[in-house]
C-alpha cells in the first residue's frame, strides 16, 4: 500500500483503537481472543456496524483479523503491541480530540471571539478525567514497578500525592502497608470522586484522603504538616516556564513543611529530530503541548531548577514511557537516607539510573 494511504488509513485505526479501549474490546480480545460481533452488541447494547466499522478499521493494521463473513474477529499480529499501548491512544483522541479537532483554528492568534491571545492558552480544552483514566493505566504498565522500587520499604510513611487522578497509587501503597497514610490533590471534581469513590469501597477512608485543589495555588490545611513524602506523576511539566515552577515548587515546600522526599515521575522535551519518527506518544505529547502555549523543560532544565530550589536529586530513573524519569528529590532536612527507608541503591538494581545530576 502506498504511504499516504497508510497514512490515512492509520488515523482511522487510532481513533479506533481509543474506542476499543473505551468500549472494553481490546480487554475482552485478550481475554477470549474471538470476539463475535452480534452476541458482543447484544450483551452491551452496542450498534453492530458501528463495532464492524472500529473492527475493520482495526483489521487494515493488522490489529484484528476479520472473518471473511464479518462475523466474528480474532486477533491479529499487532494485537498484542496495540493492547500494551491502548492507552496512549485514548490519551490522544478522548484526553485531546478537541485539540485535534480544532488544530487549525487554534493556531490563529486569536481565540474564538476573536480577540487577541497572548501568551495564556487556557481556552483550548482537553478532557481532564480521560487524560487521568489513560495516564493511570499507562502509568501502572510502565512506571509503577520502578516507582515502588526507589520509594523502597516505608510501611509507615504519611505520603501525599499532587495531582493524584484516580488515587490508584495511594491505593495500592495503602493495601501493601497497613500503616499507610495518604492525602491526595487534584483540581479534577470528578477525579476527586472517582478516587473517593474507590477509596470507600475498599474501606480505606480512614487511611487516605483525596481532596480537591490546585497544586498551583495550594491552601494550606492541618493535615499537610504530617506529610514526609510527596509524590506527583505526570503533572509537574504544567507548571513551566522556569520561573512560575519556580514559584510552585517552592509554594510545594512551604504548604507541606516537613515532607523531606519529593519523588517525582514526568516527561522531558525529546529534543529528537523532527525529519525521523519519533516513538509512540512523544509526538503526541509534544503538540498538544505546543498548542496549549506550555513549554516543556528538558531534563537538564529541571535539574538546574531542583538545584535553584535548593533540593537535591539523588537519582534519576527512566520509566517505561518514552521521554519520561522518575526524579528522586531530597528536600532541605532530610535524615540520612537510610533513617527515611529510602531504597539501598541495591534494591534499585533492577532499575535502570541514567545519571546523576552531579555528572550530567
Ligand atoms: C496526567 S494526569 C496524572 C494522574 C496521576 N498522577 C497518574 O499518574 O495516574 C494529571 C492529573 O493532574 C490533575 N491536575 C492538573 N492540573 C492540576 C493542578 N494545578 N493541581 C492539581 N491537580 C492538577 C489532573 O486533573 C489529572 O488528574
């Protein structure tokens, strides 16, 4: 097939692929491996040639491989890559599809009522709770074996988490330690709910606590002062440029004083050629980002910035997603390492330490 067609043709597939991961279908072809098409519609109230639509745009990949008759589907060579990497295309099409959608209108200088824009992008919309639902998936796949690594064994850590989403990994840090403790914020109401909900139906309530807030603007509260770890995955990029990161980071320590660890996981401008490919979620993230007026900090950024702040970084990891580290920050205070159960660097073999601040 000829590129342009292929090109094309994949757009297709990749809003299909955000279906399929929305509807359950990539989850039920790993479970059963054949999916029939009217026994499937009919269990969950589904179009019939809507599905055979998705399936086939699906199939042009190789993603799924269609009965001649259209009944049925099984799955094709690329499934298993396409199931490891579903969220990422619902990250993209449900987190941005209005970004998309108005790619070119928002490349105007002035926004929709036709005044001018400046530097403030706010008006370009993207769909918080999807962003989270996508960003907690891939973050269980690819991050969240390496970040417990280097969090190490703290059975009795209070630890928060800005920008927690879900609060899937306070969560899962409760159920491992009994004498857990957690505080999540998020500015999402219905990230806020979605945690709670979670949290109670585990009956963990009395451990963990989600509130909402703006990690930007943070308002103090009592309970912060018990904080002595502080986690943030995937959000600290949206505080750049320097110096309102600056600003946050430094709001960060005075509203949780006695947190003396910071580990925190994001992604870092690639800097990659623009004439080569890049790997699967770098472009995406890059122009959304670019659309949104942000700017993204290299890795030598951010560690000019943790240094200005006055925190060190003992060690910097890469995470299964691509362009993306896991920071593990000393605040000013901090015991010895082995006093706060941080991970002996033995324990972190497994992980793969790309540097150390001191030597970049
Ligand atoms: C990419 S998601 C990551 C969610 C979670 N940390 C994870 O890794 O699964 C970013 C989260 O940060 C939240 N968020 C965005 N801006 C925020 C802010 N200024 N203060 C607090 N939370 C924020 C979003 O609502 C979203 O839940």
């Amino acid at each position: 097939m000829d590129k342009i067609s292929r090109i094309f043709n994949s757009s297709i597939a990749s809003a299909s692929i955000s279906a399929a991961f929305e509807l359950g279908l990539l989850e039920e072809l790993q479970r059963a491996e054949v999916v029939r098409v009217e026994a499937y519609c009919r269990e969950r109230d589904l179009h019939p040639p809507s599905l055979l639509a998705i399936l086939k745009a699906m199939a042009s990949q190789g993603i799924v491989e269609l009965k001649a008759d259209l009944t049925a589907a099984r799955r094709g060579p690329l499934f298993a890559e396409t199931y490891r990497y579903q969220s990422y295309f619902y990250w993209l099409h449900r987190g941005y599809g209005w970004l998309l959608l108005n790619l070119a209108a928002l490349t105007s200088n002035r926004d929709s009522r036709g005044e001018i824009v400046h530097r403030n992008r706010d008006f370009v919309h993207r769909d918080p709770a999807a962003i989270a639902r996508a960003g907690q998936e891939y973050g269980e796949r690819f991050v969240d074996r390496i970040f417990e690594e280097v969090l190490g064994d703290q059975p009795r850590m209070v630890a928060a988490d800005l920008g927690c989403g879900g609060a899937s990994r306070l969560i899962r840090l409760a159920r491992r330690w009994p004498q857990f403790r957690g505080i999540g914020v998020d500015t999402s109401s219905e990230a806020v709910a979605l945690a709670n909900h979670a949290i109670e139906s585990l009956g963990l309530q009395g451990r963990i606590k989600v509130v909402p807030g703006d990690v930007e603007n943070l308002s103090v509260r009592p309970e912060f002062a018990e904080v002595q770890v502080l986690i943030s995955l995937f959000l600290m990029h949206e505080f750049w440029p320097h110096d309102s990161c600056l600003r946050v980071l430094r709001g960060i320590a005075d509203a949780f004083p006695n947190a003396r660890r910071f580990v925190i996981c994001d992604t870092y401008r690639s800097d990659a050629d623009p004439n080569k490919d890049a790997p699967i979620f770098t472009l995406g993230f890059e122009v959304s980002h670019a659309i949104m007026g942000r700017y993204i900090p290299s890795l030598s950024e951010w560690d000019r910035l943790f240094a200005e702040v006055g925190w060190s970084c003992l060690g910097t990891y890469r995470v299964g997603v691509p362009h993306s580290v896991l920071f593990d920050l000393v605040l000013p205070g901090a015991p010895p390492a082995h006093q706060v159960g941080r991970a002996a660097s033995a324990s972190v073999t497994a992980v793969d330490e790309i540097d150390s601040p001191n030597k970049r």
